[in-house]
C-alpha cells in the first residue's frame, strides 16, 4: 500500500509520520496532509487522491513535480506542466470528496512574486471562507493559506487557489480535515461508443462522436482518444480531447459532434471515464475511413494481395492519399484515381524538405508512363515529375524545370536527371541545380545537359549540346529567361519560336527578277556593304565550292577541273541557323527561299587561319558576321529568266567564331576559333561564348585565350564575363577603325590585308 503524510497535532508540538491511511484515521478526525511524495514526478493528477485511503481530494489536470525548495521533501503540485505555453491565468482547484472543516497548504509563485487567494466554497456553490489576496514569494514554498469553515459542521465541498495573472505556480503539504471522505463506488464505470458504429466503413471528411458512461461517483470530463496511422516521420501525439459529461444520475452522456479533418484509413476511438475512487472504465471502437473512389480502385487492382497493408494516408492540396506497403492511391475531388508505385513511390515518400515547403511531392497528376526511350519510366505531381531508371536511379525534377523542358523541346532534347536538384549559397548564386543525360548509345558523346536558376536577379539557363538538330554537335547552347525575383521560380519560358517564312521574292527584291550577268550584280547586299550581320548556327557541311566565277573571284584554283573556266575559288560553310536571328531588321528571316544560309570566302585568304585552326567542320557551332546578300549568280537555265532558288548568303564573312567541346588542360572546355580577316570594314561585332554544361552548382568558369598583341592585327578586341552576379560565358566584342573596301559592279567585295585576328580560346569549368 502506497503511503501519504499525516501530520497528528497535539497542544503546541506536531510530530510527523509516514503510515497508511485508512477510513478510519479520516473518522477520527486526524488532518490529512499530503506531501506529493508517493507521486512519480511527471503525473498528471486528477483522481489518484481521490479513494478513501489516499485521501479523498480531486484535482483537475495538476501536474506532479520537484522542486529543491519544496516545503516537505522535494515533491511539489504544480498549476500546469511548466513546457505548456498557457496565456491565461488558471486556478489549481480541489474537490473533497467528504466535507471539510479547514484547509491549508504552502504555495509558491513561479518566477516572480504575485497575489494569491484560497476560497473555499460549499456544495452550492457558496464561499464559505478566504485566505488573501497576499504576496506569494517566488520559487520557495513559505507563504501558507488556510481557510476555516465558521459552519458548526463542516460544508466545505471545493477549494480554488488562483495567483493573480499567472498560470503557473505551485502547492506543498496540503493539510485539510473534517468529515472522511466518500466510500467508493461498488464497480468502474461502464463506457458505450454509440457512434460511429464499430466496423464501419465510411467515406467521411466530419464525424459524430457519441456514447453514454454508467456508474457511480462519475468525474467529468472524460477523456476520446483517437489513434490512426501517421507517415513514419510523424511525431505528433494521438488526437485526444476531454468530453463533458451531461445529464443526471448514474448514466450520463458524452459527444463531440462536427468532428472535421477525419483521417484516412483504420481509425480508433477510445474513451476513458473515471470515478473519484479512480476506478477506470474504458471502450474503444474501431472504423474504416476512406474515399469509395480510393476502395474501389483498391479492389479492383487485387485488393491486399496487390497493395499489402494500410500503412498511411495523406491529405494533399486537391487530393486524399492511402499509401499502403507495396503502393498508393489517390483521389481527387471529381472521383480520379491514381496509382503511385515502385521506385517511384519510394522517392515520391521521400521529397522533404528544401524544394518542397509543405512537405510531399503533391498530388500526382497523371499515371506512371514511359519515359525516353532506353526503360526509363515517368509520372507527373503537383510539385514537379520523378523519373526512375533501372540502372541510373530514380530522381525527382522540380516543377519550374519541368516546365522548361516540356516547353523547350521535351524529355528526349534534355534527358532524365542523373541526381537529385541541389543549389550553393557561394559567390556564384546557384539557387537550384540539377544535371540530365540522354539515353542511348547515339548520344553516349555528349555531355549531360545542365538545368539551373542563379544570379540576381535569378534566371533559368538551359545548358546542353543540341541532340535535336539536323547534324550532332559537341557545342552547348544555352538558354536564359527571367524568374520574376523568385530564387525557386516560377520562371518566364516561352515555346522555342516557329522558323520565320524565307525572304519573300527575293528574286524580285533585289536581283530585277533576273541573273547575273542580265542586270543584276552577282551578289546583292541587303542591308549595305559595311554592315556586319551576324548569324549563329550549326555546321551541316563544310567543303570546296564545286564551281566559281572566275570574273568575279581574285584566285582560282584549277586542280581537279584542267577543262573547266570555271574551277573553284570559295570556301562554302552551310549552316542551320538556331534561334532568332539579330541584326536582320527590317526583315524577319535571314534566309530567302531556302533552309540554309551559306558563308562564303576565297579559301585563298583563309588558309593560315584554317591550318592554325582547323578547317571548319561538319557539326561545329558557328557564329559568324558578314555582308548579307542575295545571290543574283545562282540557279539561272542558261538564259536571263530568274532563277530558283535566290538564296542568301553571308558572302564574304567578315570573321567566324566556330566552337566544339574538347578536353584542355584536364578539363573539358569549349574550344573557339575567332578569325577577324581583311574584309571586316570595322562595323561592331559581339557575340558569346559559352563552356560545356556546368558540372555543379560550386563550379567556377575558367577562360584561356592568346594575348592580345599577339593575335590582332589593326583591330581591337573586348571581352567581359556575363552576367555579373553569376558569370557562366564571355561576351566577345570586336571593332576597328571604318574603311569601304572595294566593291565592284559585280557584286565582288575585294579583300583588303592588314587587318585581322586569329586566335583560340578555351572556356571551361573548375571543376
């Protein structure tokens, strides 16, 4: 038998004892005096001290502490757990199970000294005595209340204490004493759930919950406790909540109607009454919630056998969640399902975190599909779309690059990712970074394409080396469009724009609707001689001319043509342009009926260059300035009638800039040959240069290129890294002094020398 502290008091002396309390102590009219020691530290106290032999006093969700300044010994009853936030003041109140004559005790103020009051009331509600407003010391157990029944018998039923402003503070050797207390009823309570049923199956966001508790002595309230399944992260303690009892006598009822925010799958409702004896009666029912969308889906994919146990359920933005062992389904709003399975189930579980405030991935938005060829597989959610692949993993891609990808071209230009997104606060602003590659042995050369958001204020770069062009090439493009000031999106991407309609009746516009020699010259400028027009592209042929005018071309060469006039001279790069074309106002395509736009230039001038650089060649990325023209010479049946096709031509280049990927210095970089020639009338030139696709989120660009002085030549070069904040290319800029080179009626621009540029430059990542 547990013992409490009973303090006998004879004339002035008092001696102190530990023994068990019986009824019959009570009846003799010895004090009860409770010291809290028999307590474990950490109980909440309601109706242990309510049997007879342990004293007859109820408390309401006291907390049992210690305390180094405890009056007897170290235990203390505290208003509340001292971790509980409470923002308004509370009484500690006590309700005697007999009447009592006197009541007294030591208290305490937590923190700071404050007023307290002890009132005693009777069963009606009526004070009976007052102790204070006094002075409560803080933190030790001296001030002492005692409040005495000026009644002939005793009345008092229910004691308060409240401290004022505070909700926090505490009691010591509670001491009271009058008639004993109440015998304790004959059984526990009995408890009944009668609502919901048990067993049941429901399809419910509300519930009713509903019962009767039967006995004698009852205390109210009583305590529901509803237990369900949480994801496995989930700290959070079973919902529980005190119900009051109602009605009179010895069967009352309980409910807690509205319920709202009812959980998915097996549900169990316990509800726990008490006695003042502290005898407990207990019931529990258990129900099945979930939507009849989601157990039909169930069903019909083979039920258990299929999905295994219920482990969780989710309520997600737009849709409800049942995630079992082996896979999920979810429901929207208009009855949809869905089913999340396999690895990516397991990632979509995962996604916390960092790109995902809320918590999960969302709602998927579509069924697992088949991804790029080469097993990959793919499925949609609110927050972004996670692949799985059997041999590169199983990854998720954030929304606002999803985006991108679909908008520029598709899974099959960029590739699957090879790694989770990632960022870095470092110097160069990286706030969201992630790596794809493209499946297949075709594109085994080419390096993982580079999504990511840096700089301030932040912009989206797609970085890859094109698998979508007509030729491969191992240079990467790049891409930027605006993040609305957001680090993490959403960002402005557009669709890629449609090819804009050729120059129309080019042969018209500007070759008199003939050929040269008929009228026109053999080339016609389109927007002057002295203007440098750029073009960017690739590569999709590199070669000889087969046949040139020897009239109308400084140098011939006759190898491999001894009969003809008219044996070659140029060398033609065709290219395919990609993207919008600057510098071609007032029109809108740099091409005139045809696909390609051709750069031509007597290979006699460009043979240094092409030896000290390479031959250009079929695949490499170029950008190049030049005369634009029609050519007036091409396409004629041997008569003056116009000809078909006029196409257009950067005839002669004024300087190409042709890029590929290559390996420098233990890192791969983007290899540029710049040649500036004797054709250049001095116009501004500026363009970019780009490395491969950035490596990580931490790499910094590194750029190798000759020394001025040694590569120019009457002409000035500029260059700075771009954009400021985050740099990830260079911005070449070439000028020099004007000078009209001469034109000749035909068309004919002649190469005028001291002036030019040749140089390589290699741009790459540290890492």
């Amino acid at each position: 038998m547990l013992r409490i502290s009973v303090q006998h008091k004879k004339g002035r002396k008092a001696t102190r004892c530990m023994f068990a309390l019986f009824i019959q102590s009570a009846a003799m009219g010895a004090p009860t005096v409770l010291n809290f020691e028999d307590l474990a530290p950490g109980t909440t106290v309601t109706a242990q001290y309510g049997p007879p032999q342990r004293g007859g006093v109820l408390f309401q969700q006291a907390y049992l502490d210690t305390d180094a300044a405890a009056h007897s010994p170290t235990r203390v009853l505290r208003s509340a757990n001292p971790s509980d936030e409470i923002f308004t003041p509370i009484p500690l109140p006590m309700t005697f199970t007999g009447r009592q004559a006197r009541v007294k005790f030591f208290a305490e103020s937590s923190g700071v000294a404050l007023n307290g009051t002890l009132i005693a009331f009777d069963a009606s509600n009526n004070v009976v005595a007052k102790d204070g407003p006094k002075l409560v010391a803080a933190d030790v157990f001296t001030t002492m209340f005692e409040v005495i029944d000026p009644h002939p018998t005793p009345s008092i039923t229910r004691a308060e204490f409240r401290v004022e402003n505070s909700a926090h503070f505490a009691i010591d050797d509670l001491e009271f004493d009058g008639e004993p207390p109440a015998s304790p009823p004959p059984a526990p309570p009995v408890v009944q759930i009668t609502s919901p049923a048990n067993a049941a199956e429901l399809d419910v966001s509300t519930i009713d919950i509903a019962g009767t508790v039967t006995g004698e002595g009852l205390l109210s309230p009583v305590k529901l406790t509803m237990t369900f399944a949480r994801p496995p992260e989930s700290t959070a303690p079973p919902f529980t909540s005190d119900l009051s009892l109602t009605g009179t006598g010895t069967t009352r009822q309980f409910s807690l109607p509205g319920f709202t925010g009812v959980p998915l799958g097996p549900i169990t409702v316990t509800v726990t009454a008490e006695n003042f004896a502290a005898q407990q009666g207990t019931a529990s029912i258990t129900f099945t919630n979930l939507p009849t969308a989601i157990r039909n889906r169930f069903n019909a994919e083979g039920g258990a056998a299929t999905f295994g146990a219920f482990r969780f359920g989710l309520f997600l933005n737009g849709c409800k969640v049942a995630v079992y062992q082996q896979g999920a389904i979810s429901t929207d709003g208009a009855g949809v399902t869905r089913l999340i399975r396999g690895n990516i189930l397991t990632k979509w579980l995962s996604l916390r975190g960092t790109f995902n405030e809320t918590g999960f991935f969302g709602c998927p938005t579509g069924d697992e599909r088949d991804g790029p060829p080469g097993g990959s597989r793919a499925q949609d959610f609110q927050r972004g779309r996670i692949y799985s692949h059997p041999t590169i993993g199983t990854f998720s891609v954030p929304a606002v690059f999803v985006d991108a990808i679909d908008k520029r071209g598709g899974e099959a230009t960029v590739g699957i990712p090879i790694a989770e997104p990632t960022s870095s606060t470092g110097v160069m602003q990286t706030w969201l970074f992630q790596r794809f590659t493209r499946l297949g042995p075709e594109f085994s050369d080419l390096q993982p394409s580079t999504l990511e958001i840096r700089g301030m204020p932040p912009r989206l770069w797609i970085e890859r080396q094109p698998s979508d062009l007509p030729v491969k090439t191992t240079g990467t493009v790049y891409e930027d469009f605006t993040c609305n000031d957001n680090i993490l999106g959403p960002c402005s991407v557009d669709p890629p724009p449609g090819t804009p309609d050729p120059i129309p009746d080019a042969g018209n516009t500007f070759c008199e609707g003939s050929t040269y020699p008929c009228g026109p010259p053999e080339w016609k400028a389109i927007l002057g001689n002295y203007i440098s027009t750029p073009i960017f592209g690739v590569a999709r042929n590199s070669k000889m001319a087969g046949v040139d005018n020897p009239f109308t071309h400084e140098y011939i060469y006759d190898i491999g043509c001894p009969e003809k006039v008219d044996c070659p001279s140029d060398w033609n790069v065709s290219i395919q342009t990609i993207g919008p074309q600057r510098g071609i106002a007032p029109f809108t395509s740099i091409v005139a009926e045809n696909t390609l736009v051709e750069l031509e230039y007597e290979e006699l001038y460009a043979q240094y260059a092409h030896v000290f650089m390479d031959w250009p060649q079929t695949g490499d990325l170029f950008f190049a300035a030049g005369r634009w023209i029609i050519d007036c010479g091409h396409g004629h049946d041997g008569t003056c009638a116009g000809g078909d096709p006029y196409r257009s031509e950067l005839h002669p280049v004024f300087m190409w800039a042709k890029m590929k990927a290559e390996q420098f210095q233990g890192h791969l970089a983007t290899r540029c040959d710049i040649w500036v020639n004797g054709w250049y009338p001095g116009d501004p030139i500026e363009f970019d240069i780009f490395p491969p696709p950035r490596p990580s989120p931490d790499a910094l660009m590194t750029l190798n290129k000759p020394v001025d002085q040694d590569a120019a030549f009457n002409v000035n070069v500029e260059f700075s890294f771009q954009p400021g904040s985050a740099p990830n290319h260079v911005h070449v800029r070439f000028t020099a002094s004007p000078r009209q080179v001469q034109v000749t009626d035909a068309g004919e621009m002649i190469f005028q020398p001291l002036r030019g540029y040749e140089g390589k430059w290699f741009l790459s990542w540290s890492q």
